[in-house]
C-alpha cells in the first residue's frame, strides 16, 4: 500500500526535497530496484485489452519478461547499473495486510469475470488489475532472465524495501528506483521514481525532507505511522491532512493519544503494539555488515535466446532482436563513456 497521500503531502510541504530529474543523471551510478514492486507494475500494464497480462503458449504470463527486458535496456542505453531485489517471507507484522490483500484480489478477480461475460470492458480492465499477483513462479523466471543479462539479483531476508535502503545508507547504490513511498518512511537518502520510463522522473532527497518538514527521523516516521500504514490501522476520523496538523503539534503518537484522541481506538493496547512493530520496522534500515557479492557480467546472448524460445515461448527473431537491442545498448554507453573520458583527458 505504501504511506498514503504521502507524496502529495512532500510536494506541498517539502517541495525543494520533490525534484525533477531525469535517468540519464544516474549514469554510471548503481540503483537498487524494488523487484517486486516493478514486476507488479509490469503485469499490470503490458495487458491486452480486456486487462490480462501477455501470456504464451502455455498460458504463462510474459508480460514481466518483455518489460523487464525493454526497462533494462533503457537503463543501459543511459549508462544506469541495475541492481534487483526480491522479496524474501513476509514478516508477521504484514500478515494482516496479506491477507486483505489476498481475500480483496479474490474479490477483484470475481468482479473481473463477471465483467467480462456483460461485456464491460472498462470494469473488467479494472478489476483484472487490482487482481494480479506476483507469483513465486514469475519471480523464479525474472531472476533467471536478469542473471542471464549479466544483471546482479539479490534475496531479501525479508522485505526488498529494506535491503534496499539498507544498500543506499551502506554506500552500495546511489539511489532506490520504486513506486512504493515506504521507502522514504525507511529514511532513504536518495529515493527514485519512474527511472528509465517516459514518465517525468522525480527524486526524494530525504535529508532535504527532514529539513523542510523540521522533524527528526522519529517524528516523521510517526507521521507516516498516523497517515496510514501496512502495519497499523489508522484513528477514525484522523486523515492525511489531520496527521499531518496533529504532529505539527505534537511531538509524537503517544502524545497525540494522551491528548484525547485514544479514547476513539477500541483496542488501544493493540494499537500502541502495532506502532511500536511498524517505528521497529521503519528503524530496521541500519548499514550492511556483510557483502551481497554483487557483480554485473556480460550477458549470455545464445542462453537468453534459449531462455526465451524454449521455456518462455516468445518466437525466435522476436526474441533475438531483443536480446541484441539490448547488448547493443550496453556497448553504445560504453563508447560514449570512452569518448568522453577522451575528451576529458585532451
């Protein structure tokens, strides 16, 4: 879900920590990518008209195939290092949320169908995106496709956003790429969005965020705590913006909470329980104390073309002009390196 309205919130209250940017500004720079988060994106708009994702021969999905290949060789053609990380098991602070989430795409797969058979084609394109799911299989198949581009992949003991974040506090990228706002709430230092898209492409200096809101990390994440969160359900009648007027005000939840507003939270006590999980959680980001091995390698050219023909079905020329498109982008931002260090050096 994300820290609800939290972008808007940034973008009027800490406007110099929203900026525009653009992906050519990463070149020759490492950014760590939300996997999950991206693969979800992918199946949810490479679709055919009715909302479905692509699928092959075998039915399989091959939307996350195709967009992986196109994002990475944008990302290649601006000289960006692409480091992917996969959510490892849920910890029991998400397993509320999954489980709404699992029973709501239920619901929204149901609401699809039905869709479908009255021929409305808006509603059934809805529906079928709010019931795709990032399957082990798909994430199976997108590690053995980045592995075979030469592009490091690395499991997360638990959630992709925290190692993620954990890389950029420890100095192993420069930027975290996601949609996900939680990133931030994890106080990342430089948080991406839309890298290597056709969309405006927009970045979050999270020191510039503590300076404009004039909070300390504590007091923010609570902010992002009260606005809504996966790990806690929020105050009745406390929306974004009464958060946001509230930790003006306050110093933090516990205070907003002596000052009356408990008395409207049935179970207080599990409540309370549930901030302090999601402030342990939101804190968890501390600097690696051990090595990922990540390495970046040349791609497997004849494998990939392998990859693609025989177990994900894509036809062989289409595949190949793929897979080609992208090696020629890697060595296209190499010359162009090489030519500017000439330049340089003259």
């Amino acid at each position: 879900m994300g820290i609800k309205d939290l972008f808007k919130l940034l973008q009027s209250h800490a406007p110099t920590a929203v900026q525009p940017s653009s992906t050519q500004n990463f070149v020759n720079q490492k950014v760590a990518i939300d996997a999950s988060v991206l693969l979800y994106q992918f199946l949810t708009t490479i679709v055919t008209r009715d909302g479905q994702p692509l699928t092959n021969s075998k039915n399989e999905p091959t939307s996350h195939i195709i967009g992986i290949i196109s994002r990475c060789t944008r990302l290649a053609e601006a000289g960006v290092k692409p480091i992917f990380v996969f959510d490892g098991a849920a910890g029991d602070a998400k397993s509320g949320e999954l489980l709404k989430r699992k029973e709501a795409k239920k619901r929204n797969s149901e609401k699809a169908e039905k869709a479908k058979e009255e021929g409305n084609v808006s509603e059934a394109l809805k529906y079928a995106k709010r019931a795709v799911r990032v399957t082990p299989e798909i994430g199976a198949q997108a590690i053995k496709l980045l592995e075979l581009m030469g592009i490091p992949c690395v499991r997360a003991d638990g959630e992709a956003e925290i190692l993620c974040v954990q890389m950029a506090k420890s100095g192993l990228c420069s930027a975290v790429a996601s949609s996900d706002l939680d990133v931030v709430a994890h106080q990342c230092p430089l948080f991406v969005k839309n890298i290597g898209t056709d969309k405006e492409v927009v970045q979050i200096e999270f020191a510039k965020v503590l300076s404009e809101l004039n909070m300390e990390p504590e007091k923010f994440v609570d902010l992002c705590i009260l606005m809504g969160c996966d790990y806690t359900d929020t105050i009745p009648g406390v929306g974004v913006k009464t958060a946001f007027n509230l930790m003006q005000k306050y110093n933090s939840i516990d205070e907003i909470l002596e000052s009356g507003f408990g008395e409207k939270i049935e179970d207080l006590e599990g409540y309370l329980k549930s901030v302090a999980i999601a402030r342990e959680i939101f804190f968890s980001t501390n600097e690696l104390k051990i090595d990922l091995g990540l390495k970046f390698s040349a791609p497997k050219e004849k494998e990939l073309v392998a990859f693609l023909v025989d177990e994900m079905q894509f036809d062989v020329n289409n595949a190949k002009q793929k897979i080609t498109k992208y090696i020629n982008s890697k060595k296209s931002i190499k010359q162009t390196t090489l030519s500017g260090f000439i330049k340089k050096i003259k």
